[in-house]
C-alpha cells in the first residue's frame, strides 16, 4: 500500500479503529501472499512506464485526439503484455489482471481499441479454429502482427443472432466463400477497434453453400492492407461515432461488396465446408455462441473490480466529507455517520465479495464444461448458458446501480469527472447491453428454469436442485421463519421456485385459452424476468454463504467476524428490498420483519468502523482509483482544486469569447 506524507486526520482515525488486519483480507482477495506480491509487481512494473501519466487530462482532449492516445496508451500497455508473456510465460490471469477493471481501465482509461483483439478475437481464433488454423493464426494474433476484432452485431440485428443478414457464400468453383452485405441493415455496427484499429476480423455471417442457408459461422476476413491500413477493395469500414462512455474503444461498420476470401478462413473447428462444398454439421449448433459465453463469465469478474472501485472513492470520500448536523452542539459530522449513507455504501462493498466469490465459482464451472465439450460430452452446457446469462444480466446491473449510489452518495463532487465515478458509470453500464442485452439474457435462463420445473427431481443439475423440493407446494409455508442467513437463503430459493411455477401455470393457462406458446411466453415474461431474477439472487447469496464459510476456517478471528458480517449484511439487505416477495413466496411475518429491519441495522452499526479498512483491503492504488475523492491520503479538496485548475479554461483569466461576444452582446452591439 502507498505511504504518502500526510494522510487527513479523519481517514487516518478511520484506520486506527479498524478491528482486523487490512493486508490478510487483502491477501485472501488475492487469492494468496504470493498472488498479492505479484499484482503488486506487476502494478510496479506497470506504473513505473508513466504509460498513465497523460500530458492534458484526457476529458479535455477531442473525440479523434481521445483515439490517438488510446492507441498509443494500448500499444504501450499490450508491448509491456507481451514482454511479460515472453519473460514469465505469464497466462491468462496477466491478461485479465491487465485488460480487467481495475488496471486496464487506470491505463486505457475510456476503453481500448485493442480489447476485442484479445477478449474476443484470440478467444474465438482458439475456440472455433482447427488446430491447424490455431497453428498459423494464433501467434500472428498473440504477437500482434495482425490485429483483430470480433464483428457479429449488424445495424439491423443484435440480439437475434439468428436474424443477422451478412452471407458468406461458398464458391466451389474458385474454393472460396463471398462475403457480402445485401442491405444497410447488414452493416456490422459496433464491433470494438474495428474502425481505424483492426486489420483483421472474425466476421460471423448466414453461411451458404450448394444453394442452402446453414446459419451463423465465424470466419477470418482481412480488412486493411498489413503495410498501408488502407482498406482493401469492396470493403467499407469507419466509426460510429460518439457515444455516452468507452470513447476509446473504436466501436466501427463494415460493409461487404461481394469480398472474397479463402475457403480456409472459415473457423472450421465445430462446422466444415469440405472442398467440394458439403456441410459437415457441428455437434452442437451453440458451439458457435462459445466466445460469447466465455466473456459473459469474465464480466462478472470484471463487475467486481468496477464496484470495488466505485466504493472504495465514495467510502474514503465519506469519512473526509463533513456536512450537516446530526446532534445539537457539536461539529459536523463525518457523512460516514450518517446511517443513510452506510445504507448506500456497505451493500456495495459486500457485493464485492458475493460477486467475487460467484466469478471464481462460474470460472471454475466454466473450465470443466469446456473441457467436457472437448470430449464431446455437452450435458452440461445448458446449466453454464443458464447460470452465465443470469450472472452476467445481474452483476452488470449490480454493478451499475452501485457506481450510481455511490456517485450520489459523493454529493456534487461525485458529478466531477475528476471523481472518475461518471467515466466508470460510463464503462460498466455498457456491460448490461453488450455480450449479451440484460433483459434478454434473463429470459434465455428463464427459458432453462421452465424446462428444469418440468424434469423429474433426481435429474436436476445442482444449480437448480432447490427446485425439487420448493415444487412440494405443501412445503412453501409450512417451515417457521428464522432470522437466519440460512432462512433467507431458503426464502430466495422458494421466492425463485414459487416464480416459476406460477410463470408455468400462466403459460399453461394462456395456452388453453388459445395462445401460441410463443405468445403465452411473451404475455408472461416480465415474470419470467422475475423468475429468473430471483434464481440468480437464490444463487448469490447461497454460494457467497458457502463459499464464506469455507473461506473463514482459514482466517484468522477477527477477520472472520467481519466476514461473516458482510454475508449477513447481503443476506439481509436482499431480503428487505424483497420483503413483498418473501411475504408471498415463505412463512415471514411482519414481526419478523421488523426483526430483520433491526438486525440490518446492527449489523450497520458493527461494519460502520471497518468501512473504511474494508475498502482499503481491495488495495486499489491512486493510480488506479484516478479520483480525486478517493485517493488514499484523503486530501480530497485540495485534489479537486488542483484538478480544476487543469481546465484549459483556466490557463488564462479572460477568455477571448468574452471581447468577441459577450461585451458587445452586453453593450448591445451583438
Ligand atoms: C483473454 C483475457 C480476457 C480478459 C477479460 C477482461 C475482462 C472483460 C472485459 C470485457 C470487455 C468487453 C468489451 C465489449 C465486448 C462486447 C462484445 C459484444 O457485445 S459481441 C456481441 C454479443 N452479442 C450477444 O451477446 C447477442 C445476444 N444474443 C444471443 O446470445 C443469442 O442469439 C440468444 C441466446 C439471445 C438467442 O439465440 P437463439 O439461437 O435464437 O436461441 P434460442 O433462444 O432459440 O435458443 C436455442 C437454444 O440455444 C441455447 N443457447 C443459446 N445460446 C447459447 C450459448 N451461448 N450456449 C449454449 N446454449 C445456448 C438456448 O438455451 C436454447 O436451448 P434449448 O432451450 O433449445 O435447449
Ligand atoms: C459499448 C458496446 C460495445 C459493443 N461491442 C460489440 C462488439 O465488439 N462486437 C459486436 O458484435 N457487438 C458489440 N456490441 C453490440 C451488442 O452486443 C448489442 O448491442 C447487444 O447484444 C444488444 O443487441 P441490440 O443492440 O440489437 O439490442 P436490441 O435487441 O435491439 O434491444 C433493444 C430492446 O429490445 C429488447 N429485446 C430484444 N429482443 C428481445 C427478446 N427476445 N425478448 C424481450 N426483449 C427483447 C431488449 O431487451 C431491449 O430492451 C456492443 C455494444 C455496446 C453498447
């Protein structure tokens, strides 16, 4: 942790009454000592480039000048990558830890052109190539001899993958397939570095050959000349223009005129055009939609690094902040005090720790499946798809309502873009509409949560085993409420199931009376919605718990106290902003609501002293934070004035548009 001169005496107190000790909880998010010093280092080594340091604060900078510095700052950041890669043969953890939430965005800032390059188009050159095509592809990418992205949505089309219009039509005459789009509505549109970046894209297009349409497939198609980036013949490519955040990542079109390309840049692992144009069928259809899934579960993570961020500024902010009155006769109160604003800040650190402890849940369960479709062996592809959707729609959601709160819970200041709050707001609510639009990600668990209601007990998956038992209606309110941790996970699971069944009964009902079941569907999927919501929360908080407890065998007591304090803390707010829901779905009472009111409070009165260690223990640098309301020394007034005083507008005292406009529009001359 930095050590700077003079820390502000609020804060400093702040740590003085911490109960446990800042750098075990560290380490235990880490993952390990070990893991703490190498993130370190490999900040140090980062940081020490200055690749951060920006000569004008880049708000200031215009659209096409944000551009040219994110490439540069990206070139500089993935040439570091690389040599860390050749120096420690350093994996896929360097990669996240560099691209992710925390470092990445501290360098790249507004996003990055080359993100997509290793996000998606690497994943999707090692996910759907042959090994021969890994073999000449890979390196190239890796090395970044060729630079690529991954270009599925069209204008027309996001969402229903399936309605995407851009063909690939294989001529066997020539072995090579036309790329071509046949509307305005086919033009690729949005797709990361594609604009001025890429050379290179993954393109998943109708595929057609011998006169039949077999769906969507990815292939390779070079976009620009390897020496002078010109754009080569019959393709039309540019930006798309400004947009509310991620200003730096080149979202682009592209346009096809009958491009040609070799029947070899067809991404043949799952699916083959042979030679003589025969279609070779994919054990599964959803092997395509694999690099999709693999982002959805790297944005839970990624979720995490953005909250942690977003809490740790508003939390320091709020033991130097000091406003208002709370009692007669005495100073003005620390924010921090007010028990409104630990209302609006410790949900968000122990969402941190719920999301975290699920992401590396879902990454494991995603590394085993994945190596169980290697085998050919597809059972529980399903489950992921279900459980990736939902994860992905409720952490980006999560994540985005609590930068929101925790702008807000920053007053005035936190509007400042020097809070880095609205630039981050910016960055993680595009995550609920990209890979994947919230809504629609709900209704594809929804559509497994209503298959999964109507198989038998013993063949559910473990992820949505609660629902044999919830499906006794006799058991719905038979068990007494307890205000238990344990309680209120059951209460979710029989809120989720409860849902379910009666989105089941809807459909069913809807159906008799003479609906379509695509219509009945479509009547019941705000409670599908619902349904879906719920089973996810079911999910949270039941692995946050048992991933908890295992996790405080290893810690020491007072650590463990706090711990077990967050888990409660994310039980307990959950179960009151679902009160309506648990009143209907279990046995809770109104007195025991009351009690679970008054526990919520307590357990804010017992996390009030750690707020600020809590989020010191995400360890997040100055560096990283990029605010100046929540850097570690606290000096956060002083920031925001040597903030302000970078303005442009403040290099000199009067502005030429005040002799050109404003005197003579005051004087009546105008
Ligand atoms: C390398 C280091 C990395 C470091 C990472 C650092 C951190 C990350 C940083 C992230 C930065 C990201 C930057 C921005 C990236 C944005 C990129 C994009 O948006 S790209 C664009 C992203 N675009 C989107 O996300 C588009 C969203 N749309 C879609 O995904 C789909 O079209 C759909 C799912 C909505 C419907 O598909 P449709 O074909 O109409 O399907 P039906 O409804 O008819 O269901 C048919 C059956 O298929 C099943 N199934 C479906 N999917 C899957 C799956 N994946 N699998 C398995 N199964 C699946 C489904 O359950 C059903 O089963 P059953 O019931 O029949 O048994
Ligand atoms: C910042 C950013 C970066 C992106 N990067 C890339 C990229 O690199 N590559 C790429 O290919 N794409 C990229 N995208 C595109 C992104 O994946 C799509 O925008 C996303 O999948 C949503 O699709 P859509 O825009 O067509 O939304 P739509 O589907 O048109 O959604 C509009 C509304 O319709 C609703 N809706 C649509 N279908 C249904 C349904 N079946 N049931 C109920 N409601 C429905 C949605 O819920 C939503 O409210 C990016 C998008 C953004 C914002």
């Amino acid at each position: 942790m930095s050590n700077p001169v003079k820390v502000n005496p609020d804060l400093q107190k702040e740590r003085e009454k911490c109960t446990f000790n800042v750098i075990e909880l560290t380490n235990v998010i880490d993952g390990g000592p070990q893991k703490t010093e190498e993130r370190k280092k490999r900040e140090d080594m980062v940081f020490k480039e200055g690749i951060h340091i920006d000569e004008v604060p880049s708000d200031y900078l215009s659209h096409k000048e944000k551009y040219e510095l994110a490439v540069k700052k990206a070139c500089l950041l993935f040439k570091m990558m690389r040599r860390l890669q050749e120096e420690e043969n350093a994996g896929m953890e360097n990669y996240m830890a560099l691209l992710g939430g925390t470092l990445g965005t501290a360098i790249l800032g507004d996003g990055s052109p080359l993100t997509l390059h290793y996000v998606m188009f690497i994943p999707t050159l090692m996910g759907q190539g042959t090994v021969e095509q890994q073999a000449y592809w890979i390196s190239r990418a890796f090395n970044l001899n060729i630079i690529g992205t991954y270009a599925q949505t069209e204008l027309g089309h996001g969402t229903f993958v399936r309605g995407l219009e851009t063909t690939a039509t294989y001529d066997v005459s020539t072995k090579e397939f036309l790329l071509h789009s046949p509307t305005l509505t086919a033009y690729k549109w949005w797709p990361g570095g594609l604009a001025h970046t890429a050379n290179y894209c993954v393109v998943m297009a109708q595929l057609y050959t011998q006169g039949e349409c077999h769906g969507i497939h990815p292939f390779i198609v070079q976009l620009r000349d390897e020496e002078t980036h010109m754009p080569l013949p019959g393709i039309k490519v540019g930006e798309i223009g400004a947009k509310l955040g991620m200003n730096g990542t080149n979202n682009g079109f592209l346009g096809f005129d009958h491009v040609r390309i070799p029947r070899e840049h067809m991404l043949m692992k799952n699916s083959k055009v042979l030679e003589d144009g025969t279609y070779v069928k994919a054990t599964s259809s959803k092997l395509t939609y694999g690099t999709m899934m693999f982002v959805r579960v790297m944005l839970v993570q990624d979720m995490c690094n953005y909250m942690a961020k977003a809490v740790t500024i508003a939390t320091r902010y709020s033991a130097v902040r000091r406003q208002s009155q709370l009692r007669p006769d005495e100073p003005e109160p620390q924010i921090l005090d007010y028990v409104t604003q630990q209302h609006k800040l410790l949900i968000g650190t122990a969402s941190v720790h719920a999301f975290r402890l699920c992401a590396s849940w879902l990454w494991d369960m995603y590394n085993n499946v994945t190596a169980e479709l290697e085998t050919g062996d597809l059972e529980r592809l399903p489950e992921l798809h279900a459980l990736s959707c939902c994860l992905k729609a409720i952490a980006t959601s999560d994540a985005a309502a609590c930068v929101e709160r925790c702008r807000l819970a920053c007053g005035g200041h936190g509007y400042m873009l020097a809070s880095n709050l609205p630039l981050t707001y910016g960055l993680v609510t595009a995550a609920c509409t990209y890979e994947g639009e919230n809504t629609v990600m709900l209704l594809q668990t929804a559509r497994y949560l209503v298959k999964a209601w109507h198989q038998s007990g013993a063949a559910l998956p473990p992820t949505v085993a609660y629902l044999a038992l919830a499906r006794d209606t006799r058991l719905t309110h038979s068990q007494p409420w307890r205000n238990e941790v344990d309680a209120i996970v059951d209460g979710f699971q029989r809120i989720a199931a409860g849902k379910i069944a009666l989105c089941v009964a809807q459909i069913e009902k809807r159906e008799k009376s003479g609906m379509t079941y695509e219509d009945a569907w479509n009547m019941t999927s705000v409670q599908l919605t619902a349904a879906s919501e719920a089973h996810c929360r079911a999910f949270i908080l039941s692995s946050f718990q048992k991933e908890t407890e295992k996790l405080v065998k290893t810690v020491s007591a007072p650590l463990r106290l706090v711990l077990l304090q967050l888990v409660e803390l994310y039980a307990v707010y959950w179960a009151l902003e679902c009160v309506g829901d648990l009143l209907r779905f279990s046995s809770i009472s109104e007195r025991d609501i009351e009690g679970l009111q008054n526990w919520y409070e307590d357990l804010l009165v017992k996390l009030r002293p750690n707020a600020v260690g809590l989020v010191d223990s995400f360890d997040i640098r100055d560096e990283i934070l990029h605010s100046a309301l929540g850097a570690y020394d606290g000096r956060a007034y002083e920031r925001l004035m040597e903030e302000a005083m970078k303005s442009p507008l403040n290099a000199e005292p009067v502005n030429q548009s005040f002799h050109k406009y404003l005197k003579p529009f005051m004087q009546g001359k105008l």
